[in-house]
C-alpha cells in the first residue's frame, strides 16, 4: 500500500539519512534515490545515498551521482535508513547491514513481491517505477521540482516503462512527465543518452549475445547466455548487457526470452521476459528470484550451462501451463 504520509511523518523527523539502492542498480534506484537526495538536502537533511555496485557509466551525469559511496565507506550512524526501488531484504546486497547503523527503517518500492520490510513502508506494484511514487512523495514533502531532481525521475520512469512502451506505463507516469517537462526536462538530448546512443563495448557485445542466440519450445522462447570471456573479448561490463534480453524477446515468434550471464563471482545472472499473457515473475520465483510481472531476474550458483538449462526447463513448463497442454 502506498503511504506518502507515513514516509512524510518519519522524514520530517529525521535529521540524518541513509538512502540505499538495489544491487547492480537501474535508472529507477538510482533516479529515485538521487532524487531523494537532492528533496532531502533541500529540507536541510544530512544524506548520504549507498549502492552495493557501482553507478552505471550511461547514469553519472545525474546530479549527486559521484556522491553515491559503497556501504563498507560508511563511518556514520542515521536516523533513518530509507531504501527505494528495493523489492526485498536480500536486493540490498553488502547495504542490508547499514540498517543497524539506523535508528528507524523505511522504503518506497513498487514490486508487487515486496514483502514490507521496513518499519514504514509505501509499495505499489501497480506504479510504473519507484519515481513516480516519489513524485508524489515530493508533493506530501511540499518539496519543488527542480530541473537536476526532473532528470533523476525521468532516468526511473523512462528506464522502467521501457522508454514508456511497456504495459505498465500508465497514466500517471505521463502526468508526472508533464510535471518534468514543466520542470526544464531536456527530453530530447536525454532520451538519447539513455536509449539510442550505444558505447562500441555494447554494440560488440550485443552482436555476440545475438549471434549466440538459441530458440526453444517451438522458437517460442529465446536464449541468450554471455560469459566471462565474452565480456572481456568486448571490453564490455556486466551493465552493458543490461537490456540485450529485450532482442530475443522482440524476435517474431518467441514469447518469453532468457539472457543469462556469468558474473565473475560464481553466480549466474539471469533476466527474464515475457510477451502478456504469459508471465515471469513465478518462473523467477521458483527458483529463488524475483521482480515484476513481464520482467524478472534470478541470480543462481553453478554454472551457465546447467542453470540455463534450469531456467528454460522451468519457463518451458509456465508456457504449457499457459498453452493449456
Ligand atoms: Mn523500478
């Protein structure tokens, strides 16, 4: 349930805060937890903002970017630890001791999986990013729209609705959108930073992910898989793979897509996506993760091979559930 008053009441009496994102962190936990920063520095609040993993290089132009440490840097103890966009204990990685240098807990989230793990919570599953949800929240603070905080919430929303594609973009993502526009939002050379332009290291890598690229069931579900080698043949990061699971699932036929990648730490990385009807999230569930209805992810020990094949075993069975077979 959403509570922008509740969050209200425990900022207000907070005088220090502790803002963290998720683990390997998007344009939404970032956006909305740099937004925070700049609505809470402005109520004259001590915050500093923590992400397990390092700010994608496509996100540092975002105001307050540099300032976002990792948890083991931090010294200080707060009022309250605020997390945003964080469907559940475990997404906060090395920050999840950080709550104990916090006197009160709080989140604003919008996975429908969240499980309200904090003292005061504001979850929506229905709400297209965690930045609209903080749009609101700026209207409970009375805190202006700025144009740098504008930036931040359109990085979350564009980021999460899939550049305002997917089904989840709702009404209220473009009411919110018309506020950033008002604010001095620069659409058009953001949109290209964020969604057209591509470094070199991602272009090769993306060649590589598609030219790897299997079907299963009937081509109807696509199969990715990059590994150590593949990434560092491209002088590609694990961020630049980041959207390359959207190919396979934009392929004619395919219904759900698969893009695994090893991450250098034993753990395989996998996204999952799928075309409506069909859904993701249980499948990601089964196998101990998570996220949203047509997008999940799932982090797994062993190796690509026998996970991948774990993975597509257990998409596999969710499309003969839903093919009625
Ligand atoms: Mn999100």
């Amino acid at each position: 349930m959403r509570d922008p008053e509740g969050i209200a009441r425990v900022l207000r009496e907070a005088d220090s805060v502790c803002i963290c994102s998720h683990v390997s962190p998007d344009g939404d936990t970032i956006g909305s937890a740099l937004a925070m920063r700049l609505v809470l520095l402005g109520m004259g609040k001590h915050v500093r903002v923590f992400c397990q993993d390092k700010v994608p290089d496509v996100l540092e132009f975002l105001s307050g970017a540099e300032e976002i440490q990792f948890p083991e840097q931090n010294t200080e103890q707060y009022d309250l630890f605020l997390s945003v966009d964080v469907s559940d204990p475990a997404r906060l990685g090395t920050c999840g001791p950080l709550r104990d240098c916090c006197r009160h807990t709080a989140q604003i989230d919008h996975h429908g999986t969240n499980p309200d793990f904090a003292e005061v919570n504001s979850v929506d599953g229905d709400a297209s990013a965690t930045c609209t949800m903080i749009r609101e929240q700026m209207k409970h603070l009375d805190a202006p729209l700025t144009k740098e905080i504008a930036e931040c919430l359109y990085a979350g929303i564009s980021t999460d609705t899939g550049n305002f594609s997917f089904d989840c973009t709702d009404p209220e993502a473009f009411r919110v959108m018309g506020d950033l526009l008002e604010a001095g939002l620069p659409l058009a050379e953001l949109s290209m930073r964020l969604f057209r332009e591509k470094s070199k290291a991602q272009l090769k890598l993306l060649g590589r992910a598609v030219e790897k690229m299997t079907f299963e069931a009937d081509g109807q579900i696509a199969v990715m898989t990059l590994t150590m080698k593949d990434f560092e043949e491209c002088g590609a990061l694990s961020e630049h793979a980041d959207t390359l699971v959207n190919y396979g699932l934009e392929t004619v036929g395919t219904r759900m897509a698969l893009l695994g990648r090893e991450n250098g730490d034993q753990r395989i990385k996998f996204s999952l996506r799928a075309r409506a009807p069909l859904t993701v999230d249980d499948v990601a569930a089964s196998l101990g993760g998570g996220g949203h209805n047509r997008a999940a992810g799932i982090s797994m020990e062993g190796s690509l091979e026998a996970t991948t094949r774990q993975v597509v075993r257990a998409m596999k069975a969710r499309l003969q559930e839903k093919n009625g077979k």
